[in-house]
C-alpha cells in the first residue's frame, strides 16, 4: 500500500458511477476538497482535508465492501492534487454559503433540528448534514444566499447551543454544494421534503425469520461510518455474519427474556431469545444481522450483572427456531433500530455508571425518577433536563452493575403513564 496521504485513489470507477456517487461514499468521513475524474481509465481521485479523513475511510473500507459495487480504494502516490487539476470545490478561504461547525464540549446530544433551530433565524437553510470526526461533533450547513451564512458565523461564533456547554466554533466551508441522500436526524434536505429516511440494502449473508423475511446486514455504510467517526471500534470487523449470540453465566433466578431484550436491543433488533432449560444459565439472542451481534459479543462480554460476569460469544446455531421455549421480538415496537439506525449505533457502548432516560413525562420530577430506579443500586446523582422540547434525565449508579440492572428492569416500563426508554450515556458526570 502506498505511504498515507490525504489523497485517495479509486479504481474501477465505470462510467455509470458519478461524482455525487463519490462524495456519498466518503462524505461520512470529512471534508472534501477536490475530486478528479479520470474517466479514461475509469478512476478517480479524491482529497480529503486532512491525511486522517483518508486514513479513516480507507481502514473503514478495509473491512466493509462499499456500497458501490466493485470499486477499490486505495492511498494515492500524490500527496496534495495540485491546482492545474479540477478542483470541483473552489474556493478555500473566502466567505461561501456553507458553513463548517465544530460543536466543544458536547454535553448533550445535537440533532438536525436543534441545529435548524439555531441557524434558521439567520437565513433559509436549504441543506444540513451531521457527522463525528476526530475533532468532534460537526455539521456542515447550507444557507440559501452566502451573506445569511457571514451573518450567522458573526452572530453564533463562540456561542453555547445550551448553557455552559455545546460551544460552536463556526469555519466557511470550502464546498460549492452540499449532496443529501436522506432525511433523517443526520442529514436533512429542507429543499425536498421526499427524501428516504433510510438507505435500502441487501446483504449476501441476511438473518432469516420463521417467515422468511431478512434482515439485512447493514448495508447503509454511510450510517456506520458517520456513526462511528469514519471508522469501526477498535476490535469490530463489520464482516461478521453470524446473526445468533451465546450467552451464559446468567443469574437464573433473575432473568428472563425481557430483561435480555432490553440489554441486548441496545446494539441491535432483537428476532428471538431462548433461555436453555438445561442449562439455566445459558441463553441464545438472534440479532437482526451479523453486524448487531458483533456490535453485542464486542460490548457486552464480561458485563456485570444479577452479581456474574457474563460470557457472550457467537454461536454455532444460524438462528432460534420457533417454538414454545422461546420468545419471538421481531415484531416488537421495542427493537430500538426500526429508526434513526445510525442515532443508535453511535450510543453504542458497554455499561456505564450512567444511565439517560428518555419518553418521560413532562411534568417527571428528579424525585420521581430517583423512585423510579433506586431500588437498583445506590444513586449517586439525577438531572431532570428538557431536549427539543421532551422531558429527559440523567441518573448516576455507584458502579456499572447497578446501572445495567436499572436498565433491563425499568427500560419499557411505565413512569406517570408514558412508558419510558433507558439507554447507557457516556457521560463521566452530570
């Protein structure tokens, strides 16, 4: 392979494939600068801002085939595309319409629409789009006319998006047009409402139900890789095919398949779970594909709870099969990732000390939400905050085990009539 540089080589680029095509694929990963066509030889070049944007897309797609069929990527020889080569991006340093925000010091979660929000006083803002980067959480955002765009950078310069956190540090961006393939809470295109929520895939390795419905292997590479920066966790291969998950070492007498469900629905859509009745503290969890079991075998291993360390492992079995000994979820409106898939996977982690609820009521009192939980561990410290107009809290356990037993006990259930949604923060402190 060739030394890194910021420039990366495409081969078998045919000529049914576009420049847009290409911006698509390496998008999630930075900012590009410039992208040349070499439509002889069916390739293409294209820079990334800086050698790390690169680094990321093509360790990414080391271990994930990209969604245009039978490119290949590689580093360049060149270092820097010189200027006598198309620079489909122009200018650099002059005043444009597309703004490149860094959010510091991101205490909560930012969506499309806070963003909208903040930045549509200003000016029509035509497109957004959402990404994580080494520099943290960025947004790149489109006004309509380039002077809406100078008045929204001198105005929100340095400002908190809440107070004392979610500071923005506001830069021109370099690009002439934003390209936005779907509407979602990652990406939004205010100029046509009809976009897809979600990309549409099929795997060669799908998950199958009892009624022969698939699940795809997640093929929508562009919400992976924004969701985890441009690059899988250390130790994910994103190759797994393996739908279905051994687990043991459970507390027989405290667990059930709900309380699996809710753990494991974290890293994925749950199919089906089987407690072994010959083995009571064994269990196997069919994930809707290889990708969620991998993302669940990688988190969950020597998780503490009920007071064991648990074993996850993939299993031998392809699927569960229907039956009386097990409890079918694929129709449960309580898997996590029939929306805002590439939301869910960024929070993936393993168990924290930090528990976020969410769906509350809105008049939920910290006293209630204490109550609520308590009886799981001792809590350290609650936060009562409102996002987007929703009621959410954040509670504090003593330790991971307590936390994670708050989540598979009280996730889904009922809190002043709303049925809430526990998750784990990476949060260290509120």
């Amino acid at each position: 392979m060739a030394e890194s540089s910021k420039v990366v080589h495409v081969r078998n680029v045919g000529h049914e494939i576009s420049e847009n095509d290409l911006l698509q694929l390496f998008q999630p990963f930075g900012v590009i600068t410039k992208l040349v066509m070499l439509r002889a030889k069916n390739q293409a070049l294209l820079q990334m801002q800086d050698v790390s944007s690169a680094v990321s897309a093509l360790q990414f797609f080391t271990n994930v085939q990209p969604t245009i069929r039978n490119v290949y990527v590689q580093f360049s020889s060149h270092q820097e595309l010189t200027t006598i080569e198309q620079n489909i991006h122009g200018r650099e340093d002059e005043p444009n319409r597309i703004l490149l925000v860094t959010i510091h010091h991101m205490l909560y979660p930012i969506t499309v629409d806070v963003l909208h929000q903040v930045f549509s006083p200003y000016g029509f803002v035509e497109k957004l789009v959402t990404f994580q980067k080494s520099a943290g959480f960025q947004a790149l955002i489109q006004y309509q006319v380039q002077q809406c765009a100078a008045s929204a950078r001198t105005a929100l310069q340095g400002r908190n998006i809440y107070d004392g956190c979610c500071q923005l540090d506001i830069q021109f961006s370099n690009l002439e047009e934003l390209q936005v393939n779907y509407n979602n809470d990652r990406s939004r295109d205010y100029t046509n409402p009809n976009l897809p929520a979600e990309q549409k895939g099929r795997s060669s390795h799908p998950c199958y139900g009892d009624t022969g419905v698939a699940y795809p292997q997640m093929a929508n590479t562009s919400a992976i890789a924004a969701a985890f920066g441009g690059g899988l966790p250390p130790g994910i291969t994103g190759t797994n095919d393996r739908c279905t998950v051994l687990v043991s070492n459970l507390n027989a007498d405290s667990i059930d398949e709900d309380k699996l469900f809710n753990l494991f629905s974290l890293y994925g859509n749950i199919v089906r779970i089987k407690l072994l009745r010959n083995k009571p503290d064994h269990a196997l969890v069919q994930m809707g594909d290889g990708f969620q079991a991998e993302l669940a075998v990688h988190f969950l291993k020597g998780a503490m709870l009920f007071g064991k360390r648990l074993e996850v492992n993939f299993s031998k079995h392809p699927n569960i099969t229907p039956g009386t000994d097990s409890h079918d979820y694929v129709n449960s409106n309580l898997n996590r990732f029939n929306r805002n898939a590439a939301k869910n996977y960024r929070y993936c982690c393993s168990p924290t000390k930090m528990i976020h609820l969410s769906t509350l009521p809105q008049d939920v009192t910290e006293e209630e939400v204490m109550n609520h939980v308590q009886e799981h561990g001792a809590v350290v410290n609650t936060k009562v905050f409102e996002m987007n107009g929703k009621k959410q809290a954040l509670v504090q356990f003593e330790n991971e085990e307590e936390a994670a037993e708050a989540l598979v006990c009280k996730h889904a259930t009922s809190l002043g009539g709303s049925i809430i949604r526990i998750s784990f923060s990476q949060l260290q402190t509120i």
